[in-house]
C-alpha cells in the first residue's frame, strides 16, 4: 500500500484539485470516477455511488458511455461526484 501511495501521490492530488475547482465553480457539474474500464462488451447498469464502493468491479467502455449519456440528460446527480462500477450479477448496490 505505502508503494500504491507513492505512486498515485500525484494523479490522486490533481484529481482532488480539478473536483475542488469544479465545485468552486457556479457550474452544473457531475464527477463520475469510473473504475477499471474494459473492453467487454456491455453487461447492464453500471452502479454508482456518492459513497466509497463497496467491491470495485470492470466497467465496460459501452456501458461507460451510456451512464455518461444518462447523466447529461437527466442532471439527476447535478454538483455531485459519483464512483461508479459496472454492473456485479453476485453483488448488491
């Protein structure tokens, strides 16, 4: 873990600014932070959380496309950011 860290330090904290500089702004903005995309091909409803995920699972491009699609068009999550997983037959939400 303390190598992980390490490693992330710096794309972890340009991350962390670019969400405080979206949340600063008077703009409507949704964060989805996408886990582990794959090519696979689609497997349903990603799952998406304001809280921390529970069991990360892939995530495929597709399905990627089409959660971002749905939250343009619904502003359901509006000055929210969201993790998002793909869809786990075996997990619950």
């Amino acid at each position: 873990m303390w190598l992980l860290r390490k490693v992330f330090a710096t794309p972890y904290a340009d991350i962390a600014e670019a969400e405080q500089i979206a949340g600063a702004s008077g703009l409507n903005w949704t964060i989805a932070r996408l886990n582990r995309l794959t090519d696979k091909a689609p497997a349903g409803r990603p799952y998406a959380s304001t809280g921390q995920l529970e069991r990360p699972a892939g995530l495929s491009r597709a399905d990627a496309a089409t959660l971002l699609v749905d939250l343009a068009e619904t502003r359901d999550h509006t000055r929210q950011a969201l993790n998002v997983r793909g869809h786990d037959k075996t997990a619950q939400p």
